[in-house]
C-alpha cells in the first residue's frame, strides 16, 4: 500500500526544509503544490497563466484547478509508492478531494505533521527566506545562509526572493492560511494522523522530531 504523508503549517512554517531533507530518506517524492506552480509559471504555460494572479495576490487558486493539478501529478509513476505532500491540501475541499482519489490509488493519508511556529517568527523567515532558482533548494539570510551569499549550495544556480515573500503580501498569505487552511488541523485531528512539532526549534531538530514521530505512524 503506497504511503502518503501531508505536511501541515502556515507559510514558513519549514515544510519545504522538511520535505527536502527527508524525502530521499523516506523513498517518497516530494510534491509541492507551490513549485509546480512556479513551474508553469516560468514556461508559461495556461495553468501558470491562470495561477499567476492569486499567487501575486497571495491568495488561493481555485480548488478545481488545484486538484486537477495535484491528481495529474500523483498519477506519475514515481509516486507509486506513495507522496510527501506539501502544500497540498490547503482546504477542507482540497482534503476532500484527496481522500477520494487516494481511495482510487488503494492509499490513504498515513499521517500529517504538523509544523507550529508562532505568526511573528513566520514573518521574519518568509522576508528572508532566499530561493533557488533551479530546483527551489530554501535558504534564509541568518537562520540557514548559503555558503556563498546569491548562490545555491546545491547546485549553483543563483538564489532569488520570491515576489510573494515581501511583507504585504506575507501578512496577506497568512490571513488566507488562518482562514482557510487551519481547518485542516482540527479535521486531520478528527481522523486521527495528525503529529504535533514545535517548529522553532533548529532545522536538525525538526527533522529528528519528525523522523521520530513518523516511525510510528508509517508503520501502524
Ligand atoms: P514553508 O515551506 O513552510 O513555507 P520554508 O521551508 O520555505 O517554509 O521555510 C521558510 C524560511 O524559514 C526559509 O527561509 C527557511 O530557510 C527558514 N527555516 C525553515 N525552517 C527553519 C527553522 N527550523 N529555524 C529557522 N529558520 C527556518
Ligand atoms: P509557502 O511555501 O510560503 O507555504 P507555497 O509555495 O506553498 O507557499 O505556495 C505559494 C502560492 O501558491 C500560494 O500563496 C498560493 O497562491 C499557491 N498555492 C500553493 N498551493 C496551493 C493550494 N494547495 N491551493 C491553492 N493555492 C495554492
């Protein structure tokens, strides 16, 4: 039965950091909704002609097209043995909707950490965080700099901001994820997948808690 795990948390909680660094790790790919867009965004393509104004906005795509997008995605064969999602699912709809087609893969949410940190630290780690450009690798000027200052650890491709990440529109983007997406805590509650992580602490930190408390929940 393939695994999916969803990673829960307000923009800048850390969930792309996480997902990064424990994917390889668990043998599961890493689906974030917010670099397909980006994707289609930079090729210009009708899906990214369509997402470009909400994401400018910091507001959500339309759920129809979201799920539309995601399906296509988890249909590939790399994601046999399942998916880390992040950033997806960010309403009761979009929730909905995976339940349903992961019923169609013979798969269901294993698990759903949950990433707290508290709305004054997101603000300082959205406004300077620094993104690469070619495989979105995520930096932040003081909490986890590169090596060298513009350019990407891992692959050397230049490292920019994104234009969501300035503060109005963070302030903005965090509205929309209290509104919107914090449903999704209690709901995930309800069935029971939920794992609870203080993500102030370091990223390694994180990522120790994570691994640990997923060992359980994978296996059950
Ligand atoms: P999300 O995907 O949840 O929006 P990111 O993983 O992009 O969050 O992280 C947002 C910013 O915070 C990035 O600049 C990242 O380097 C930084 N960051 C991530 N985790 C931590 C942490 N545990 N402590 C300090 N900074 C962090
Ligand atoms: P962050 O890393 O800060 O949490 P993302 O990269 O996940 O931000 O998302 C960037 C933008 O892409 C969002 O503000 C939104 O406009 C769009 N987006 C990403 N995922 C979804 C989703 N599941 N539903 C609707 N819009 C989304």
């Amino acid at each position: 039965m393939p695994t999916y795990i969803v990673l829960l948390g307000p923009p800048g909680a850390g969930k792309g950091t996480q997902a990064k660094i424990i994917s390889e790790k668990l043998g599961l790919p890493h689906i974030s909704s917010g670099d397909i867009f980006r994707e289609n965004l930079k090729n210009q393509t009708e899906l990214g002609k369509l997402a470009r104004g909400y994401i400018d906005r910091g507001e959500l795509v339309p759920d129809d097209v979201t799920i539309g997008m995601i399906r296509e995605r988890l249909s590939r064969p790399d994601c046999k043995p399942g998916a880390l999602l992040d950033g997806f699912p960010r309403t009761t709809t979009q929730a909905e909707a995976l339940e349903e087609m992961l019923r169609e893969f013979n798969g269901r949410v294993s698990a759903v950490p949950y990433i707290k940190v508290p709305e004054k630290v997101l603000i300082e780690r959205l406004t300077g965080r620094w993104t690469c450009r070619a495989e979105g690798h995520i930096f932040h000027e003081t909490f986890n700099p590169p090596a060298k200052p513009g350019v990407c650890d891992f692959d050397g491709s230049d490292l920019y901001q994104r234009e969501d990440d300035k503060a109005e529109t963070v302030v903005h983007r965090i509205r929309v994820y209290m509104e919107q997406t914090a449903p999704l805590i209690d709901y995930y509650r309800e069935h029971g997948t939920l794992l609870e992580l203080d993500g102030t602490l370091p990223i390694d930190q994180v990522t120790d808690d994570l691994l640990e408390g997923l060992e359980g929940r994978i296996a059950a």
